[in-house]
C-alpha cells in the first residue's frame, strides 16, 4: 500500500511557503487509520518522474494519490505514469478537487476509486473488499465505473466520532520542528468561495479537549514540543470548547507556542477568550478579512464586518498576538470594476495588519461560487494548475481577466511599497520568526526582483 502526495511545481503562493514540499495532515491520518487496519503503508512525496523508482522498489497492490485543485494535473500525470509501469495496480484518489469532480476524474483511464470527504474508514474498508475480490463495493463516498456507469456518486463519507480515529504519525514531517494537529472538522459558516462546508457534509465536529490534550502528550514523548500548528478551518467554532482547549494545555504543563485560524466576529464578542489563548501560547492568529469594502464581503455571505476587523486587530496589537489577514481581489459580480477595486486596495493599505496575504478571487470546485460562474458560462478555460490564488480563472463583469490578474501586481505595490518603508520594517520585525520559518525567503526575493525592479509580470 501507497500513498502519494504529488509535488507539483507550483507558480501560486503555495510555492513560497516552505511546506509547499511538506506533507499535509489529511494523507498522514489515512496513512494512521490505513496501518491500524493491519495495511503496510508507505507514504511518499513524488511526481511523474520519481513515481517510477518508488514502484518498481515498493510494488504496491494499490496506490492512494491525494490532490488539491492546483496539483490535480500532477496528480493524473502520476496515476498514468503508475498505470504504464504497472497496470494492475488499483489506483484510488481523494481530497477537496476529486470529491467535486467526480465524473471528469473518473473519465480519466488511470483512475480506478475516487473516496469523496473524510477517507479514513472508507479507504481502509474498500481495501478489505479489495483483498476479499469485491472490485465493486457498495461503500459511502467510494465512486467508481461499473458497466459504463459511475457508482456511489452522490454518496460522501464523513467521520462522526473523530476521537476514534487513530493519532496521526508526526514522525512523517520532513521538518522535525513542526507539529500539525486538527481538533475539528468542517465550518458552521457559508462562504460563498470556500468549499469546506460542504466536503464535511455541512456538519462541524469536535474532538475532545482530552483527545487532543493526549496527542499532544504523545507527540511530546518523541520530539521537543516548542511550536503547534492548529490546523482547524475555524478553532473559534465553539468558543467554550476553545476555552476548555486553552486551559487544558495550561494544566497540563505545556510550554509551547501555538497558532491558528478564526473569525474576528468570535474574538470581537469574547476578548477575555483572547486573554486565555494568550496566556496559553497562542502566538499567531490567521484571519479573513476577506475585502477592504463591506459591499464585497457581504456579497461573498462571509459575515462579518470591517469594523469588527478593526476592534480585533487593536485587541491581538494589545496582547503582542501576531495577526496574519487574508483578503481578496475580485468578487465574481458587479463590483469586479476598476473603480471597486481601487477603493478596496486603499482600504487594505490603511488597515493595520503585522501580515496580509492578498490573492485573486478562486471559484474551487464545491463552491457556491463555482457553481455560480459555471452556470453563468464565465469559467475560462484554464487548467486547474491555474486555481493557485495568482490567476484569474473566471471572465469578470466590468474587466477582463488579464486586467484582474494586473490588479494583483498594483496592490502588493500599493499596500507594501508604496505606504512606505515604514510599512516594510513593521512587517519585517513583527513577524520576523513567522517569516523564517515558514517562507521560502529565496523564492519571495525572486519575485520581489521580477514585480518591483524588473516591474515584471507577477505570474
């Protein structure tokens, strides 16, 4: 048994972060459910080229390949190149891009199973049918060909009791310095461009705070605790269960910093939450802002507010939190105007931010906005390595897509270069560690050069 996470050659931001050559956690927990079910597993990160050698030495009876959106073509590209070297192996894939695309995967000769949502009871219950000779299970969120048809496509799996779901193995990381832990699953919230919601059936699911605590407790017999990733969608979910979470790692004697994502409207309503994740190591909080312009985070159901923005912001610059904000180019609607656009980046190069991630607007696969721009006909037709956040994939109302992809380049200029240096050395100091640590320096000097000397292309 295999399992392969592609290593594509990303163009998007997720070539600057120094975990873009990492494994993620998904394909580490189906490697944890798939060894507890009595399955050699090895878990590899490879392309088309590499794929080779490691099945000619490994010869596995079946090969798990998991894919985002933007890897998705390295991850076909791979199948084919196991199929040509071994066509008897079963080939099965998952993760977010799959799971919405079910048919167009399935077109593909060198896919055998598609699992749709959470994989770790269907993967290891479609290799017990596997191993009796049942080619053909009747398996939630299992989908493959049968006599011309596709089977169990509009099943999904998902996890119900995520405490029974064995710890996943850090030792994997290829970073012995990080530790990647997820005490929930899914997001009560509907954003129109986020496909979280539904890949997790709509539910939101917790362990619980002494399941996580005990992984924790684990993990810290065979490494150093220093840093921990919380790789929830939303840790802020259920503000007690953070609060019972927070007080757990101070009983327990832990001493290390932590950081995660949320929703400012959670902190905005519970700053003493705040006092407690502080007290309890958080370091670093990422969240959405989404847009600069309330118009376009309305039109986006995010819910939440500029204002809310702010009161959290001064609350995370009082408690020394580092703030990390994600927001947008593009709205897939009447505001994607140079006018809209322009207001917005001046809005985001006022807000007071240590970090922002500014990307363009993405319709993923499982979205109300895919879905949307689909049946409006205004998808253009690029390959999926294209949905990295960098590329305009749809057709704009007042613009074209080259022009919304242009407007990209002038607000990294505008928001980082143009505020002054003043902005740069804020940036630069307080979040000097985060930067060290987590993005590849040379490849962000690299586009550095080509945008604002050369005044290149970003893309």
């Amino acid at each position: 048994m295999l399992l392969v996470s592609p290593r594509a050659r990303l163009k998007g931001y997720s070539a600057l972060f120094n975990e873009a050559d990492e494994l993620g956690l998904g394909i580490l927990y189906i490697a944890a459910a798939t060894k507890a079910h009595r399955h050699e597993c090895r878990v590899v990160r490879s392309d088309h080229a590499g794929i080779k050698a490691i099945i000619g030495e490994y010869s596995p009876e079946v090969v798990g390949i998991t894919a985002v959106t933007a890897t998705y073509p390295m991850a076909i590209a791979t199948a084919e190149a196991i199929k040509s070297l071994s066509p008897n192996v079963k080939t099965v894939m998952g993760g977010h891009h799959v799971t919405f695309t079910v048919r167009q995967t399935l077109q593909e000769d060198c896919v055998d199973y598609i699992v749709r949502g959470e994989g770790e009871e269907a993967f290891p219950e479609l290799l017990r049918s596997l191993e009796r000779g049942d080619p053909f299970p009747s398996i939630p969120g299992v989908c493959f060909r049968k006599d011309g048809t596709i089977q169990n496509e509009e099943t999904i799996a998902t996890i119900r009791d995520l405490d029974s779901l064995p710890f996943p193995d850090q030792a994997l990381l290829q970073n012995p310095g990080r530790v990647l832990i997820i005490g929930s699953r899914g997001c009560p919230h509907r954003c129109n461009f986020c496909s979280v919601p539904k890949f997790h059936s709509r539910t939101w699911r917790k362990r619980t705070v002494r399941s996580i605590l005990d992984e924790l407790e684990a993990i810290a017999k065979t490494r150093k605790l220093t840093k921990v990733e919380f790789r929830d969608d939303n840790l802020l979910a259920d503000p007690r269960w953070t609060r019972a979470l927070c007080q757990g790692i101070r009983e327990r004697g832990f001493d290390f910093t932590w950081h995660c994502l949320g929703r400012t409207d959670a902190l905005e309503k519970d700053p003493e939450l705040l006092d407690l994740m502080k007290a309890s190591g958080c370091s670093i909080i990422g969240l959405g802002l989404e847009s600069g312009m309330q118009e376009i985070i309305d039109s986006y159901g995010k819910g939440t507010s500029i204002s809310q923005a702010l009161t959290v912001s001064g609350l995370l610059r009082e408690r020394s939190i580092l703030q990390i904000w994600y927001s947008m180019i593009g709205s897939g609607d009447e505001f994607d105007t140079p006018q809209y656009i322009q207001e917005n980046v001046e809005s985001l190069a006022s807000f007071p931010f240590d970090l922002l991630q500014i990307s363009l607007l993405t319709p993923f696969p499982g979205t109300p906005l895919y879905e949307k721009l689909e049946s409006e006909g205004r998808l253009l037709d690029k390959g999926w390595e294209c949905y990295d956040g960098m590329h305009c994939v749809y057709q704009p109302v007042g613009m074209s897509a080259d022009q919304l992809e242009g407007e990209l380049v002038k607000a990294y200029k505008k928001i980082f270069i143009g505020s002054g240096m003043k902005r740069v050395f804020h940036t630069l100091l307080s979040a000097r560690s985060f930067i060290f640590h987590t993005v590849n320096l040379r490849k962000l000097m690299k586009i550095f050069f080509r945008t604002v000397i050369l005044r290149r292309d970003l893309i």
